[in-house]
C-alpha cells in the first residue's frame, strides 16, 4: 500500500452549479445580515437618544411651568410684604394679623423648600449684575448698594427675578 493523498472526487456537474449558488446566496446572507445588526445597533442608538432628549425636555417643561408659576405669584409676595411692611402699630399684636403673618411665613417655607430663595439685598455690599439690576445711583462707594427697591429670587440657582438696587457712582 502506498500513502497517497486521495481528494475528494469533483461533485457531479450538476450539484457543483447547486453548491456555487448555494455559497454564492450564503454570501448574500452574511451580508445582508451584517446590514441588518448595523441598521439594529443605530436604531437601538437613536432610541436611546430620543428618550434622552424626551428626559430633558420633559424636564426643561417642567422648569418653565415652575418659573412661570413663580413670576405669576410675585405680585401677592410683595403684596404681603409691602402690607406688613406698613402694618399700624395698633394691629401688631391682633391674632387675625398674627395668623395672615404665619400664613405669609408658611407660603415662603413652602417655596423654598422648592428651591426658592430670595436673594439677599445689603446695604454697603457690593453690586453684583448676576443678581442684580441697578435702577438708580447715587453719590455713594462706587457699584456698593445703597438701597434695594425690589426684593429679587432665585430658583434652583437661577435668578428668576433680579433684585432692583441704587448703587454709588463713586462720587
């Protein structure tokens, strides 16, 4: 006996077109299932995206009905303070006034357990545009606040409403 190599025969002729139709559509396949997991992964991407970009949308929404709310509710904060603010003597110690008063500091709890703060207002500290808008000068330390008209809030760190100051012309 001798060690020859022995090879398969060729199929016959006409299973050999059948295999090079079938390697042929195999080909196919692959590649269109290549494409297929490309066009998965992309769109698997896209729709992570697109419910990220819903997150933060739904979370700026949020934030402008928020600071919507608050802008329409400026006007009753300065109402409340102005009316203590000039509250007769007489009427200090009445319990229906110390009730509206309590109420009053409820309403502010409530809100800046929120986020909501009011921006603190010196007199001789120093202007700072972030946080506030000068309505007026005066002779005075040059950019120092001389006095606060408006009371300004912040929400969450941002400022919702300057507080409005005369400052110091450095005259």
């Amino acid at each position: 006996m001798t060690n020859k190599e022995t090879t398969p025969p060729p199929p016959p002729a006409g299973l050999q077109g059948d295999l090079e139709e079938a390697k042929k559509l195999l080909a196919e396949t692959e590649a269109k299932l290549t494409e297929m997991k490309d066009l998965a992964q992309r769109t698997a991407a896209e729709l992570q995206n697109f419910k990220r970009r819903t997150d933060e949308e739904r979370g700026n929404l949020k934030l402008v009905a928020n600071l919507h709310f608050l802008q329409a509710i400026f006007p009753v904060i300065d109402n409340f303070q102005r009316a203590f603010a000039h509250m007769p003597e007489d009427l200090t110690n009445n319990e229906w006034v110390k009730g509206l008063t309590a109420i009053e500091k409820q309403f502010i709890t409530t809100l800046t357990s929120l986020g909501f703060q009011e921006i603190p207002c010196e007199i001789g500290t120093p202007f700072n545009p972030n946080l506030h808008e000068v309505l007026a000068q005066d002779k005075g330390d040059k950019d120092a606040i001389l006095e606060c008209f408006e009371k300004g809030y912040q929400f969450n760190d941002m400022v919702v409403r300057p507080t409005k100051v005369k400052v110091g012309n450095g005259e």
